[in-house]
C-alpha cells in the first residue's frame, strides 16, 4: 500500500466534525500543484482554486474575464497536488445564469477538474440554482457580502452589511440559501458582528474572509499570505515575514486560525 493511499482524504463531514468540536477550519487558495501540496503538509483542511487567479495569477484587474477553461486547467493542476484537504473550486463569472448552465458547468468542475465542491456568489436569488445543484449530489459553497464578480456592479471592493437593510438582507440570504441546499456558506468583507449573527443562525459551516474571528473558519488568498501583492486588503497578513520559508509561513497560518490568534482585531470591520 503507497504512503498516498493511507492518507485520508477530508470530506463535509469531516468539516462539519470540526465545527461540532469547535475546531477551526483552515482553508487557503491554491493555483498548482506544488501549492497543494505544501498547503496538505501544512495541514489546511480546504483548498479553493478561487477565479481570484484572474488578478493574481492571470494579470487582470478583476476575475470578470476568468473562464470555465482557466477554473478547470488549474483546478486539475490543484487536484494532483492534493492528497488530504477538500477542493473547492469556484464557478466563474456568468457560468451559472441558470439552472441548466450550472448543472453542466458544474458537472465540468467535478468531471474534468476535480473538485469536490463548487463555490458560486449570490444571493437569495441563486435559490434556484443552489437547490439544483443539491439535488444532483454537488456540494455547494455560498459566498455572500463582498462578491468580486459584481464588482463593477457594487462599485468597487467595499465592505457589505453595514446598513441596517443591507445586514437584514443578508442574513434572509444566508438562510435561504442555507435552505436551498448550501453545505457551506462563505463571507468576504463583513462586519465582525454580522458574521457573529449568520454564525448563530447557520447549521452549515461559515468559513470567513475579513468577517472577523467569530466564523467556523478562515480563508485567505495565498499570494496575501505570502506578502506577494502590491495592496493586500486590510483583513490579510504576510505570514512570510520572519519565517525561514514558504512552508513554514503556511505552518504558522494554520497553527493562528487554528489557535484563535487569527484573525486579530485590524484584520476585522466593524458596521
């Protein structure tokens, strides 16, 4: 029997057994193969082949332009390099209008790909969509509050849910979508005490990004992690520095989500 085979490969349940225990899930972006598999000796639970590689990858000033072709040319890459950790693959930019566009999109990621989970944005009004995809067996990730594919649409990268409606909102959203079949729900740029009050209210997983410490989980873009970009949002941190090398800075995130150190108060919003 090879070492590989004797490796456990984490599932939903595993995740959903970490939040019963209180143990918090650490996930991270991955673009290749020597990614992932840096990121399982680390020991990060959930890796995202996110369509943020169109910025940080590809060179574009959004992921607008990133296709079903470039989600599933690194998604493959991402898949051999794993062993452990759960992949979860974004559905890019207008490739879930509708139900049966995101059906055969979503077939593709797993199919040819390798993801064990889809990610899509939305609101309540990809119910719909959700609903579907969890009826065909195809675990689904909801990202809510800062959706960078409605970029242009939201007016830039802002935070969401600071007014009252908009927090009201959003958490009807996570609800529904929760209902419709979602097995995780995923925030970006929210305040601290909205994410406290989806957490309260899910029976799902909420894994966050700059939603502060109170989520199941916490997820960065590797290249923030590492100091790579030029502007890293506020609710990052280089983990490189004062670290020997990029393996160890990957130790040092997952023991800080892990222990609680991350994320600290400047790395959360408030309303």
């Amino acid at each position: 029997m090879s070492v590989h085979s004797q490796i456990k490969r984490l599932t939903l349940r595993d995740l959903q057994g970490l939040c019963e225990k209180q143990e918090p899930i650490v996930s991270l972006t991955a673009y290749d193969a020597t990614q992932a598999r840096l990121m399982d000796a680390a020991g990060v639970d959930l890796v995202l082949v996110g369509d943020s590689l169109g910025m940080v990858v590809l060179g574009y000033e959004t992921t607008v332009p990133v296709t079903m072709d470039d989600m599933i040319y690194h998604s493959r890459a991402v898949a051999r390099g794993l062993r452990r950790a759960l992949l979860m693959v974004d559905m890019p930019f207008m490739s879930y209008t509708s139900v049966d566009q995101a059906l055969g999109n979503a077939a593709r990621l797993m199919q040819e790909g390798g993801a064990q989970m889809v990610k899509l944005e939305g609101d309540a009004q990809q119910v719909a969509v959700v609903a579907a995809l969890a009826h065909q067996g195809v675990p689904v990730c909801a990202h809510l509050g800062l959706r960078p594919q409605s970029v242009h649409k939201l007016g830039g990268y802002r935070v969401q849910g600071r007014e009252a409606t908009a927090a009201r909102r959003m958490v009807e959203d996570a609800m529904a979508l929760q209902d419709a079949g979602a097995d995780l729900l995923l925030l970006e740029c929210v305040p601290s005490a909205l994410a406290a009050e989806i957490r309260t209210l899910a029976r799902i997983p909420v894994i966050g990004i700059g939603a502060g410490p109170q989520c199941d989980g916490q997820i960065l873009v590797v290249q923030d992690l590492l100091g790579m970009t030029d502007h890293a949002p506020r609710f990052t941190k280089n983990f490189l520095a004062g670290q020997p090398d990029i393996q160890a800075a990957l130790a040092a995130y997952v023991q800080a989500v892990k222990s609680g150190a991350f994320p600290a108060p400047e790395h959360s919003f408030l309303a």
